[in-house]
C-alpha cells in the first residue's frame, strides 16, 4: 500500500484501554498439568490451513491459516524495474511485510514500523536465496504479505505463504522454503507458539527463554532465514534449530500436496 | 584473536614521524608565496596583485622560474605516459569508463586496447558486443595514460603486453603524491611479487607469474584462478601492510622503500595490520 | 552500505586465502583487527564512547533523561537505539541513504539487549508507573571499513560502561504529590552494570569457510553471514542470518560455535580494558579526536 | 494436455545421464535434474536424447531475452535512436510493457550510414524486433536490420492502416499518400498476431 503522509491518523495520544487495566491479566504459560491452553501438545503444530490462488489480479497468491494467525501474500511480476538503478543482470525481489491495522490486540499504524520494516528484510532474506534470480534480468517480483490476524508465528507463517505464492506465479525457484518458529523457556520448548506463548522480553528471569525462526529449503537441506531474540545456551539453540529443520520436514509433503493441488484446481 | 586497546595507550603516528623539515614552505590556500614577478605561475598558485598566492594547501615546490604548490592529499592529475592501475565501472558504447582515483573518470575506448588475436585488427561490431566479455565493471587494468580530454579527464590505453587486466592478488590505495615517478613501475621484487605502482596512488601488489603466455588465444583477458601458495600469499600480505604502514608515515613509495620495509618487517609476524 | 566493486580474480585471491587461514591483511579466520577505544569523549553525555576497529569509527552517545515508562512495564526504564549513518562516512549516507542500515544496525541491538538479564532496566525507575530512566543511545558511524555490527555493538557496552545516571531522590509534596530532587553533585551517581551486556559478533560465510570481522573487500565476497549477540558468559542474545545467500544447518552451527568462542573472548577484553580505563582515573590522558 | 505430473519447486526429478539433457524450468545439482517451476513434466525426445522439461499452465513469466522476437510499439524517434514499449516476446503478450530501443545502426543491415530515423519509425507504429543485448539500466537494445524485422502495422495521417507497397514505403489506401517506412517482410505468425491485436 503507498503510504500517504498527509492522511490524518487520528489524534496521537489515543491508546488502547488495556494500558488502564488494573493489572494487566498475566496468564502463565502453561496450566497447572504442564499443558498448552490450547490443547495442544507441546510439539505439535496448531491446523494448517493453505490455499494457493487467493487473489485472481495478482500472479500468485496465498493464504495461510494457523488457527487464529492469518497471512494473506500476493506476488507481482516480473515487470520492469522503475527505479533508476545499476545495470544488473540478475532479477531483484522485493517483499514487504506488513501488519493490517487492526490485526494485533494494539492497533498499529498505516506507516510501516521498525518492526515491519525489519520483518520485510528477513522475509527477503528467506525468499531470495530460492528463488532463481538470473531468470529474469533487468526485472522485479514483488511479494506482499499482510497478516490479516496475528496470533503469534506470523513471520513463520509469512514465509512459508509467501514461497508457495512464488510457485504458484510460476517464477522459476530452487526449493520452496517452509518455516518454523518455537519458543523456548527453561526446559520447556513449545513449537508454533501462539500469540501469548511467544517470547516477551519483560518475563520472568531465566536461562534459555527466547524464541527462534528458522526458514528452511527442505529439498537443498539449506538454511534460508535465521531469528531469535531472548537469551539462550548455545547448545539448547543448536538443539532448537534442529528441531524446526525436522519440523519443515515434516510440513513438506502437506505443503507439496497442497501447491499440486492448486495446480491441478487450475486447469 | 580479539585485540581491544585504549586509545591512549597507542602509539600515535604523528609522534614518530622525523619527516619534518619539509614543514618550512608549508602552505595554506591564500598564503603569499612570493612578491617577487620574475616567477612563473604553476599548478596550485594564482596572481593577485602582482603577487603569488597559493590556491591549495601543500608544499611549495620550485623548478627554476617555475613556482608550484604540491597538495598534500589529492586526486590524481593525470600526465601522459604515467603508468596507472584503474578499476572498470561502466561498459559502455565502444568505450569503457575507468576509476583511476582522478577528479572525473577515466576513459578507455575499445580502440586503445589489445583484443585477442593480434594486434593490428580492426574493432568490428562483434567485438563491440563483446566488451562485456573482455572487460567488465569491476576488472581491474593496468594501462598508461594516453592523452588528456578538454575537461582534464583522460584517456588510457593497453597497447602493450605488459598492460591489461589484472588477475589475483591485491590493491592498496595510498595518495597519489606519495608514488615517486620512475623510468619502471612494474617491478618483480627478489622476496617474490610482483608490485605495480601505479602513478594514481593504486598498488597493485600480485604473485609473480610463472610463465609469460600472454599471447596465447585468450590475449590476457583469460585469468588463471587457481589457487596461490600460502608462501606467496604470505609475501603478498607482507608487502601490502608495509606499503600501508610507509604510506601512515607519508613515506615515499617506490621499489628500494618497499623493499628495505619489506626486510625490516621479517623479524615481526605478517599478521598486524593497519588497515 | 558502502559497496566496493571487486573483480572476479580478486574475490577467489580473498576466497582462497580464506581457505588457508592467512587472509589479505595477515589475519587469520577468527582474528579481529586491532580496535582502539575510548570512553567519556563527549562532555555533554551520561555517557560517551568511541570506537576505532582499523579504518571503522562509530562513536557513541548515551543520554538519561526522565521520561515515562511504558504501560506495560510500569516499574522498568528502557533503552532506546538510534543509528545515524553519517553523510560523512561516506556520500551515499547523505539524505535518506542510510536509513536501511541504520534500522537494521539498530533492530539488532536492541534485539540483542532486549532481555532481562542484558541490563537492569528495573533499576532505571523512579517512580513506579509514572518517572523513569530512558536511556537514548545514539550510534554514528564515522567512517565505514567493514563489520559495523560488532564495532558498533562494542561502542554500545563502553558507551554505557561510562554512562553516569545522577541519583534522584522523590520528595512527598505538599499536596501528596511526588517532586523529584534531581542530584547536581557529578560523584553523587549510580552506574550501571555491564557484566551481562552482549556484543554482537558477526560471521560472514565466504567459499566453504567462515570469518570473523570482515573487511569491506570481504563482505563484498560474502552472500551470507550470521550476527550473534553473545555475553560475556557464553549467552546467545539475539541470533539472526543476514544476506542473500543460504547456509547449511551444519555450518550454520559451526559458525555459532565460532562466534560464542570468539564473542567469550571480545567480551572479556572489553571489560578489562574498560576497567583498566576507569583504574587510570584522572591520570587519564584524552585523546578524542587527533589522531 | 494429457494427465502427467505435477511438479514443484525443488523436486527431483531423474538423474542427469547421458541420455537426457534439461529444457526449461528445471535446474541441475549434483547430477540430479530438479524442477524450478510448479508445474507439469513434459518429456521429449531431442537428437536421441530425452528433454526434461516442467510447463507450467499458466503464462510464462517471460522477460526478454538476448535474440529473442519481440513486438514493440514506437513511442519516440530523434535522430539517432527511437524508443518503443515491448508488448510481446515471441508469442506470450506481456503483462507489463518493457522499455526498448532502437539505435539508428540497427535499423536495417546495408547502407547503415545513410538511415533517417524518422522516414524508418514513427511514434505509434508496431514493430517486430530481435533483442540485440540487454543494455543498459534503462532499456532493452533492440534491432530491425533483417528483411523479417521492422514495422508491420502503421497509421497514416489520415487515420487509415496503410499497406506496404515495398520494403521502404507504405501507403494509405484512402488518402494513397505514399510515407516511408522501414517495412518488414511480414511472415505468416505476425499477422495472425496482428489481426488478433487490432
């Protein structure tokens, strides 16, 4: 979406009625049994629900559901670069991430953010290395990815949306990449977190708390987007980095079934 | 591995430097250099009030009636003849622009250069469409300066064997004014590199090849990769941090500096650096 | 950031010599390059540093000023990054040039020390819900010569280790109202404790091996790197892959082995040589600027 | 299309040998054949040797390339160069149109020296074209200097398509006013393409 500075965002100081609430509601992690809240136990993903062809304009499109996290991803292109730029004979990609006002519990702002803006470039970083750049000099394809809902994992399931909508505009790539996230706290390490499960810095003090992204090509057994934040040992990060490879693994037949699919819906 | 020291606690250049003689006819832009006429007007000097001013800041350099100011940190002012080391930045129609660390770039027309296959050969379109392939943005060549355009930028040429690109080894940019002219810059030192010391300020510091088969089908622009021995990698490393190291103590560079540097260095390991 | 162009026999010289452990300045793969710093330079700050890693310059600025907390951590100061890519470093900086760096430089700091062990933000309030501590660090970047992550995360710890926050004392007014008596006395200060503040260390992949501290030559050899932040204890902080290659989850962990071993080391260094500079007390000779 | 496989990206799909080779949308690692396009696998055999290729069903994501046919429409002639917009390669219509050029040594293949820009191209006019490099930052560089290549449809002043009377004039059949033209030697596949374009 072109951003339109002169667009009057309502007044500056307003906030969210939560910020007055007494003390703010602080659900701990996990239930008196050691459960997650949602049932789920403690590797297991939430549904996946994914579908390629959402948006008929675009090129490719796709749409990620993980029970409430919601991802949304057109890509365009290629088409010719506008910006004067060097003369280069590789393609070049552009993603832009970008949170809908209304998908987190506080509104956000039409402006890009920080945060947006960091999450773009690591959604870049995951895309670029699988997709076949030298096919298309001198052009752009452009990937946008709006969650539309966000409970928790949404730059995991950015990537995994945004590489099956890559495939399915026919944009020549070497591998898919897929995407896990997981959420690690003492020794408790909870795959797919959701919105309250993931790593917020103002928790309690404790070794290995923190969360990690990991994108991976399953077919080139290669490392594509790496994240964390939060402190850890680094063994239990190697650990944990392990465990999200295997996780991708396992989505890969799903997500491979599920781009045939669509193919095949096209005819 | 990981050397962190105060900065008070290093050794600061301008503390060892005993160049300093050289301070006396030091000047600033404005500074009357002489009141005298019978002087002639140089590079770096303006008349005003029939007296000699400088315009740059530098040392005031004399040949005979001839009155010049020499700045200490500068661009490249090209002279025809002069050997450089240039990096290509753009292909362009029949020419191909260079970086030679002058005020504007350098050019090198497609006429001005050697192609496979002889040397007196017409440029046909093929070889137009081709230049990408002989030379692209970010090869580097050795070449001489040929002629100065109007607007002062110049056009070079590698007309001969000993110019052309460059294969593997390694750049060192120091001033200009600190490479001293002489009759060779191409120079195979005894410790096992070979050096260019370009008049732009680039040095280009490379194994020394083993054989010389520049006229084989390739015609110099096909490059050897293979790797270098760490003995000769070993030199190269040496050699770069001594030509820096002189070039920290506004050191004249030239093959006999080099090399005095280069065997006062061997009782210290080659792993310090500067830069 | 500032591109070199490089030609392609150059790239495998550097490549190569990366394979055997001797690289174009005589370094070898998880070497450094020698880094002078120096804190307390800019008077006007709580506190200053300013770091030379060989041709790189960040200096580093850290105001305290009283602000509010944030909703929901009513009882905690906070840390604010800012990176200014100076046009000074190099033209491309000038406008808006630099914006892309600076945000990334930025988001991973404040990735690495946003936990709650990297700084006692607890000890940054005032009054509970109303008053705190913000402290604003401002990076610039003086001249780029390759890995201004690391120069800049280093920068950051010295810059804090030197950063004096007054003590402040809250008064009952007259009304019931809180009034804060702000200490004018420059001894009457509280410090802060570094010991668990990360450094970021970053591992640029080049051929079949990695390296530490590239160069600007190297980065541009480099498709993919790897930046940690690591503590002084061996804590990895923030781990993030940058570039636009992708790695191996073998090498991948290679490379965090590297850099925890290497970052241990950074660590404790820099606080020795901190605290070598804080022992020297007056007898401090400034240096600044000239060099 | 038969009923045949389904590929995606990063799927291996035979090991490269001495009797296959790959076509489009496929890529080689390690002596395995991988498909780099979602789409189907087509086999064929080339020169005794089976051609692996992956088609994907929907329009390709062509851009063009060194050599390839492209039609093109003028939008500006100076002098030395006129400018147009690529709309098609080959037979695939572009989704976006792709900056090109024509210097004024490419028009036509004899006489280089003597070309007047404007009496070869004028603005609206549908060219075929062969992309001669992919120049600069800008724009393709595009060439007419074959009997086959050069304007295939063209508007007269008065408002009429004209046809080509030779291969450097075209005239208009209503007003017969004769212009100048550098005129293609149309083939068979561009005016099944024309006809459908206008």
């Amino acid at each position: 979406m072109p951003i339109d500075t002169r667009r009057i965002t309502g007044p500056e100081t307003s906030q969210t009625p939560y910020s007055f609430c007494k003390e703010p509601e602080k659900k701990a992690l996990l239930d008196e049994n050691q459960e997650r809240w949602d049932g789920r136990s403690h590797d297991q993903m939430r549904p996946t629900f994914l579908r390629a062809g959402v948006i008929s304009q675009a090129k490719g499109s796709a749409y990620i559901e993980l029970n409430k996290t919601k991802v949304i991803c057109a890509v365009y292109g290629p088409r010719e670069i506008t910006r004067r730029e060097e003369f280069s004979m590789k393609g070049q990609l552009t993603c832009e991430f970008k949170f809908a006002t209304f998908s987190c519990q506080l509104r956000r702002q039409h402006q890009p953010d920080n945060q947006e803006k960091d999450l773009s470039i690591q959604l870049l970083e995951a895309l670029e290395p699988a997709v076949c750049l030298h096919k298309f000099p001198k052009a752009q394809v452009n990937v946008y990815a709006t969650v539309l809902e966000n409970d928790g994992s949404a730059l995991a399931a950015a990537i995994t949306c945004a590489s099956v909508a890559l495939a399915y505009a026919g944009i020549e790539m070497y591998d898919l990449v897929l995407s896990a996230s997981l959420r690690l706290a003492g020794d408790i390490v909870l795959l797919d977190p959701s919105e309250n499960e993931e790593f917020k810095p103002q928790m309690d003090l404790q070794v290995n708390n923190g969360s990690l992204t990991v994108g991976y090509m399953p077919s080139l057994n290669q490392i594509s987007a790496l994240t964390s934040s939060g402190e850890c040992q680094l063994d239990v990060l190697t650990k944990a980095i392990k465990l999200c490879i295997e996780n991708c693994q396992k989505v890969y037949p799903v997500i491979q079934h599920c781009l045939m699919k669509s193919k095949n819906l096209e005819e | 591995m990981a050397d962190i020291r105060l900065a008070s606690a290093c050794v600061r250049t301008a503390d060892v430097n005993p160049n300093r003689q050289e301070l006396d006819n030091l000047v600033t832009p404005g500074d009357i250099i002489t009141s005298d006429t019978g002087f002639m007007r140089g590079h770096g000097t303006y008349m005003e009030d029939d007296r000699l001013h400088a315009s740059v800041a530098g040392v005031v350099d004399r040949v005979n009636k001839l009155i010049c100011v020499r700045p200490l940190k500068t661009r490249y002012h090209g002279e025809v003849g002069d050997v450089v080391v240039g990096r290509i930045i753009e292909v362009g129609q029949r020419r191909w622009k260079v970086d030679t660390h002058s005020k504007l770039d350098s050019i090198l027309m497609l006429s001005s250069v050697n192609l496979p296959g002889g040397e007196l050969r017409r440029r046909s379109e093929e070889d137009e469409k081709m230049m990408r392939h002989y030379l692209k943005e970010g090869d580097l060549i050795s070449a001489e300066v040929q002629s100065l355009f109007m607007d002062g930028s110049l056009s070079l040429h590698t007309r001969s064997l000993k110019y052309g690109k460059l294969g593997q080894g390694t750049l060192v940019t120091v001033s200009p004014s600190l490479v001293k002219r002489r009759k060779t810059h191409f120079h195979n030192l005894p410790c096992g590199a070979t050096i260019i010391l370009g008049n732009n300020g680039y040095i280009w510091i490379a194994p020394i090849s083993g054989e010389e088969n520049e006229d084989s089908a390739g015609g110099g622009y096909e490059q050897n990769l293979e790797p270098v021995s760490r003995i000769d990698r070993e030199v190269i490393c040496r050699m770069r941090n001594c030509v820096l190291a002189l070039s920290q103590n506004k050191m004249m560079l030239f093959d006999t500096s080099i090399l005095y540097t280069y065997e006062n260095s061997l009782k210290f390991s080659v792993s310090f650096s500067f830069f | 950031m500032a591109d070199v162009l490089l030609s392609d026999a150059e790239k495998t010289f550097i490549l190569h010599g990366i394979q055997d452990n001797l690289r174009e300045d005589g370094r070898g793969c998880d070497d450094y390059r020698h880094m002078e710093i120096e804190t307390d330079v800019v008077s006007n700050t709580s506190g200053s540093a300013r770091l030379r890693l060989a041709n790189t310059d960040v200096l580093v600025g850290v105001k305290a000023e009283l602000g509010v907390p944030e909703p929901i951590k009513p009882n905690q100061g906070r840390l604010e990054f800012f990176v200014d890519c100076s046009a000074n470093a190099t033209p491309e900086f000038e406008g808006r040039g630099g914006e892309v760096l600076a945000t990334e430089i930025s988001t991973i700091l404040s990735r690495a020390y946003d936990n709650p062990n990297a700084l006692d933000l607890k000890s940054l309030s005032v009054i509970p819900g109303s008053q705190c501590w913000i402290l604003y660090v401002d990076i610039l970047l003086l001249e780029c010569g390759g890995n201004l992550f690391d120069a800049a995360s280093i920068a950051v710890k010295a810059a804090l280790f030197s950063t004096k926050i007054p003590n402040v004392s809250v008064l009952k007014g007259d009304e019931g109202q809180m009034e804060l008596e702000i200490s004018d006395d420059p001894y009457d200060v509280k410090q802060l404790d570094i010991s668990s503040c990360p450094c970021l260390v970053t591992l640029s992949k080049i051929g079949y091996f990695h390296v530490v501290d590239a160069s600007q030559k190297e980065e541009a050899c480099c498709l993919a790197r790897v930046i940690m932040g690591i503590t002084q204890t061996g804590l990895v902080t923030a781990l993030k892959k940058e570039g636009s290659g992708s790695l191996d989850p073998e090498s991948v962990f290679d490379m965090m082995e590297t850099g925890k071993k290497v970052g241990e080391i950074l660590g404790k260094n820099l606080t020795a040589v901190l605290k070598e500079e804080a022992a020297l007390g007056k007898k401090r000779k400034l240096v600044g600027f000239l060099r | 299309m038969a009923k045949s496989v389904v590929c995606i990206p990063g799927q291996k799909l035979c090991r490269l040998s001495e009797e296959n080779c790959n076509g489009n949308g496929t890529y080689v690692r390690n002596g395995y054949v991988y498909s780099s396009l979602a789409g189907y696998l087509c086999t064929q055999t080339v020169n005794d040797k089976v051609l692996v290729e992956v088609r994907s069903a929907k329009d390709q994501n062509i851009v063009p390339s060194v050599g390839a046919i492209v039609t093109a429409k003028i939008t500006n002639v100076n002098p030395r160069f006129c400018k147009c917009l690529i709309q098609n390669v080959g037979q695939t219509q572009l989704r976006e149109p792709f900056r090109g050029m024509i210097r004024k040594e490419d028009v036509r293949a004899t006489e280089k020296d003597k070309v007047e820009m404007y009496n070869c191209f004028r603005p609206g006019d549908i060219i075929v074209a062969k992309v001669l490099s992919l120049g600069d930052a800008h724009s393709y560089i595009l060439t007419t200097a074959e009997n086959e290549l050069g304007v295939v449809l063209a508007t007269s002043d008065a408002g009429y398509t004209m046809v080509p009377i030779s291969w450097c004039e075209m005239q208009c059949p209503h007003s017969l006013m004769k212009e100048q033209r550098k005129v293609a030697k149309v083939q068979q596949q561009y005016i099944e393409y024309a006809d459908n374009k206008t």
